[in-house]
C-alpha cells in the first residue's frame, strides 16, 4: 500500500443549522464591564508593540524634557528668581506638565492617523466595546508620560536642582503628572476622533496646547501677570496640577492643591471621554 | 424547520448626499449557502456590505442577520459575523501571529485559546512559516489569506468577503477558492461579492448581479449565463467592409443579434451552446467570408451586463449613449 490515510476521514454529517435559539445562546446583548477592560488592555498591548516598532514615537518625550528644561532655566531663570537655581524648582514642575501636554497631543495625533489604516474597519466590525480603541493606546501613553517625566527630573537635578520632597515626593510627582497627562489626552483623543485629517488635529491640538501651557503658572510665577491673564490662569486645569506638583516635588506634602488638581482631571475625564466615545461612533 | 435565514435584507437604501450607492436591494441568503452579489466597480457592493456590517448605518430597508435586527442590535449582529474587507484590514505593525491573536482576545477569547486557534488557522492558510514576520514582508495572495484567517478566529456563522480575489494571480485565487468551499463545507455560509462572471460560477449557490445600486438579476449560475448564451463566438473577419454580410449570415442561422466593432472587424456573438459555432463558421465560409481569428468563451461579466442592463460595465458611461451606440453598430 502506498496510500495510507493519517487522520480518519471526517464523517460527511451535514451541518447543522443554527435556530433563533442558537443565535440567542452565542451572542450576548452588550459588553460586561470585564470585557470592556479586557478588550482596552489588549489594544494596550497592541499600542505598545506599535511604539516599541516605531521608536522615533519617543522623540518628543526623550528630546523635549532635556531641551525645554536647559533652554527655560538658562532663559528665564536670572531674570525671574534671580539664579537659574533658585528658578528650577518653580520651572521643572511646569515643564513636567508642558510636557506631558505634548505628549498626549500626539496620541489625538496618532489616533487619528490609526483611524485611517485598513486594521480600523476591522476593529469597527468587532462586538469590541466602542471606548476600547481609544482608552488602550492611552494607557500605553502612560508609560510616555513617565518616561517624560523622569527625564525631566533627571535634567533638572544633573543641573542643580534638590527637589526638597525628597524621592517620595519626586516619585508622587511623577505619579499626578501620568494622571493628569492621562487625562488630559481625552481633549486630544476628541479632537481625533473629530478632525478630518491627521494634520488639522495637529493644528487644532496646537491651538489647545499652547494656551493651556503658556497661559499656565507653569513658567511664571501668577503674581506677575496682569489681572485678566491671571483670571485665566487661575482656572486653567494645567495651573492646579502644576501647583499641586510643586507641593509635592518641593515640599513633599499633599496638599489641598493636589485634590484639586485630580478633581480637575476627573472634570476633563468626565467631559470628554463621552465626547470622544459619542463621536468615535459617529465614525461608523 | 426553525432555522432563520442568514441574511435577509428588504429595501437596503444608502445615500451618499444625493447620490444612491445602494438603492433598494433587497437579498436573502440562507445558510450553509454561498451567494455571491456580481457587479462592476462602483456598482455599489461594498457599501452594501458595510451596512450589514454594521460599518455603515442603514438609510432606509430593514436588514437582518441570522434574525437580529443589524439596526436596532449592532453588538449582537457583529458576534455573529467576520468581514473580510476589500482592503487588507489587519495591523501592519504586528506580525500574523500577534495579529490573530490580537483579534481573537478583542473577543473574548483566552489568551491561551486564541493562540492555539492562531496556529491551527496559519496552517491552515499555509502561512506557519511567516507567523513571525511583519506584515509588510507579506505578498497581495498572504495578506489577503491572512485576513481571511483573522475574521474565523471566533468561527463565526456568517462571512462577508469583499472581493477575495481582486488582484490575485490564477494560482492563488484557486487556492482561495478552495478555502473558501471548505469554510462552507464546515458550516459557514458566506457572502462574498465580486467583479468576475467566472469566480461567481465557481464558488456561488446562487449570484445577485448589482448595477447602480439595484439589484438587476438573481439565480443560480446556469440561470445567470442562460440569460447571455452559455458561451460567446468571437469573430475577427480579414475584411472588415464584409461586416454586415457576415452579420446577417449569422442572424439568419441563430436568430441573434451579433455585437460588431466595426473599425477592428470583430464580431461576437452568444451561442446556446459551444458547438454552434461550427454551424456558423461554415455558413460564413458558405458565403466565402474569410476570418483571421476565432475563439469560444464563456461570456464575460460585461456581457452579462449587456444582456441584462443594455449598458456595458464602464463606470462613467452614460447608458443611453451606450444603447445608442450599440444599436448603431448592430443597424451598419
Ligand atoms: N463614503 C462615500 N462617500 C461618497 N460616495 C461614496 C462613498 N463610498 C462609496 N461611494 C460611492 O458609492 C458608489 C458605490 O461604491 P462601492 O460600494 O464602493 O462600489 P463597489 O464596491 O461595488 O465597487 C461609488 O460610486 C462610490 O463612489
Ligand atoms: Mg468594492
């Protein structure tokens, strides 16, 4: 015998049809809770492959602390504290949260670029819960804003700068600027999902951004500014979370600045997570 | 029996501003059946694919898949279904493993799971040995084989397939021919849609032909082709001023009208069966015209057209104007 076969061949059983009753059992009406946070780790994952592929993805992250913390201090720090000492622990907490803005402008950024590759039709086709695709790459994104962060604070030490809250109060430092960063890319993930093209949501993430940082107590001390920027500032979700960095990287303390500053990130969450999601559908 | 229908579609409408892609296609495809919607480009196939897919909302008709209503119950209907679009949608930065094992745990499935069914799948596809590889590595035949696999990571009843095999060489379109015979061997049913008379009659129960968002004709392949002849005599005369003579020969003898182009000396015509044509080429050396070239085909899609619409299957062509013409042709 020459021909042998390896496997039973399968008996020729017609297949079965599948009755209303079938269709009900395999499918469900909505996604639970668990699922939806299954779903946003696994486009997590997916997202961290992506810049672990992509590293130029980091530029902005690795380039801009060392840059923006030399070129601030060595710029604004004697004419506005004196010394470039004695500047750096009012700049280094602002230039965490420019920073960190920066950062999460791209992911509207690359969000929207995401959004027009073919593998978008595919996710849009699965029972896959709708916040899914946008929250997973910004929990990847945490990991940028603690790279940001870290390298920030690295700058600022190796010239000069004893962050009197010690290693605690650097590390919890760190901790708010991921929040709030985090929270902050629920703008930009909106005007993703909403801009015709991945350069106009660069362009509008840029008429957002530089208000919000520039119009911030981040590089300058509030009591210098005229009485309507003040007024800005001052509400300016930015300001709360570059005060209650301060506290924390100078003093250590948790401060009443600290609550603030997360019940302002959970305001922007609020606001414009449902946004984002509402119109990410609308992309159907 | 109680088994549902799964796809039952009634006036599909989608306007596109005041423009009508799809314009009232109803369609019923039962299960464990291939149905293949035949149209030219444009003709508004994909676009009728995503509304079932839930890719696109329904402007007006109702449609349902395995009895849920795709409207009012979209999660539901995704569950039951794997779109396999007419561009490749899977990840560019992963590579095919990541990629179907991505897919699978979106789903629901288990890590451990998904990763045995991503194995099983590429071999079934023939592609183990670029499991590892980026996709950018991959050719048109492995992209699409791939995303094929990743809409069977849940084994879903029902799957849309765009245009399988556009841009495929023969070798490979047979290969996806052949997966595609054995998904339904399986159980699946599957809705696929394509621009090829042929790929249609080899794979399809039963073919819907699309023109302008309508659906023009519907039924099995044979009834389909019954309709144009089963095959086309392609005709090339030496002398091209004997046109008219050697049309009439052949009106006389088959009772049909052959389409002439006239500045090439072509002529063709739909025979009911392929040995007629023997009939005609001694009636024609009969009536001593002398002939460069023949050959018998089956009919072409834009045959079909011709038949069943009076239009040809370019885009941009006015429909009157190409009646016209065609009349014109047939009257020299
Ligand atoms: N998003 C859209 N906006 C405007 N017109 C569209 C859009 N999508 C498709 N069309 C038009 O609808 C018609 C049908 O397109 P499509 O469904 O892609 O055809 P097919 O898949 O049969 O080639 C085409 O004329 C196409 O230009
Ligand atoms: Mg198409």
């Amino acid at each position: 015998m020459t021909m042998q076969m390896t496997q039973p061949a399968p008996v020729a059983t017609p297949p079965r049809r599948l009755t209303p009753g079938d269709i009900a059992a395999r499918t469900t009406s909505h996604n639970s809770l668990r699922e939806t946070i299954s779903q946003t780790m696994s486009m997590a994952w997916r997202a961290t492959k992506k810049m672990r592929r992509n590293p130029e993805q980091f530029f902005d992250v690795t380039i801009q602390p060392l840059l923006f913390t030399a070129m601030f201090a060595y710029l604004l720090g004697g004419g506005l504290s004196g010394s470039v000492e004695a500047y750096l622990p009012l700049v280094i907490p602002g230039i965490l949260a420019q920073t960190a803005l920066t950062a999460c402008m791209a992911t509207g950024v690359q969000l929207r670029e995401d959004m027009e590759k073919g593998v978008f039709d595919r996710f849009k086709s699965l029972p896959m819960a709708r916040i899914a695709p946008l929250a997973g790459p910004m929990i990847a994104d945490l990991l940028r804003y603690a790279i940001a962060s870290t390298l920030t604070f690295v700058t600022g030490i190796a010239m000069g700068y004893r962050p009197g809250g010690g290693v605690a109060g650097v590390a919890m430092a760190i901790v708010l600027t991921m929040i709030a960063g985090w929270s902050l890319a629920w703008v930009f993930t909106w005007v993703g999902t909403l801009a015709r093209s991945a350069q106009s949501v660069q362009g509008i993430s840029m008429m957002i951004m530089f208000p919000l940082t520039f119009m911030s107590n981040a590089l300058v001390p509030v009591e210098t500014l005229p009485s309507w920027l003040a007024a800005f500032v001052k509400v300016n979700p930015v300001s709360y979370v570059v005060t209650a960095t301060r506290d924390l990287a100078n003093d250590g303390t948790v401060t009443g600045h600290v609550g603030w500053a997360l019940v302002a990130c959970a305001a922007v969450i609020a606001v414009f997570a449902p946004l984002s999601v509402r119109s990410y559908k609308r992309h159907l | 029996m109680n088994h549902i229908p799964a796809v039952h579609a009634e006036g599909l409408v989608k306007s596109f501003g005041d423009f009508r892609a799809v314009d009232g296609v109803d369609l019923h495809v039962d299960q464990g059946e291939i149905y293949g919607v035949l149209g030219p480009n444009g003709a508004g196939k994909t676009t009728m694919l995503k509304m079932l897919a839930t890719l696109l909302p329904i402007d007006g008709g109702r449609a349902e898949i395995f009895g849920v209503d795709v409207r009012r119950d979209p999660h539901r209907t995704r569950q039951l279904l794997g779109v396999t679009g007419q561009y490749a949608s899977v990840d560019e930065n992963l590579t095919a493993n990541e990629n179907l094992w991505l897919f699978g745990r979106l789903q629901g499935v288990s890590s451990r799971t998904s990763r045995a069914t991503a194995a099983q799948l590429l071999e079934q596809f023939g592609l183990q040995e670029a499991a590892n590889k980026p996709i950018s590595q991959f050719s048109g035949g492995m992209r699409r084989r791939l995303d094929l696999a990743a809409s069977l990571i849940t084994r879903p009843p029902l799957i849309f397939l765009d245009e399988p095999t556009t841009g495929l060489d023969p070798r490979t379109r047979g290969q996806m021919w052949d997966t595609i015979r054995e998904l339904v061997a399986g159980g699946c049913t599957v809705l696929l849609t394509t621009q090829y008379l042929d790929e249609a009659d080899q794979l399809a129960d039963r073919i819907a032909v699309i023109d302008r968002g309508r659906k023009v004709a519907e039924g099995t392949p044979d009834e389909l082709k019954a309709s144009v002849g089963n095959s086309t005599l392609r005709l090339r005369l030496t002398d091209a001023a004997e046109q008219t003579v050697a049309a009439d020969v052949v009106r006389r003898l088959l009772g049909e009208d052959p389409v002439l182009s006239p500045e090439s000396g072509r002529l063709n015509v739909a025979l009911d069966a392929a040995d007629r044509a023997a009939d005609v080429l001694i009636s024609l050396r009969e009536a001593g015209i002398g002939i460069t070239s023949v050959s018998v085909d089956a009919p072409t899609l834009d045959e079909v057209f011709l038949a069943l619409t009076g239009h040809d299957t370019g885009d941009s062509v006015d429909p009157s104007a190409t009646a016209d013409s065609r009349q014109l042709e047939v009257a020299r």
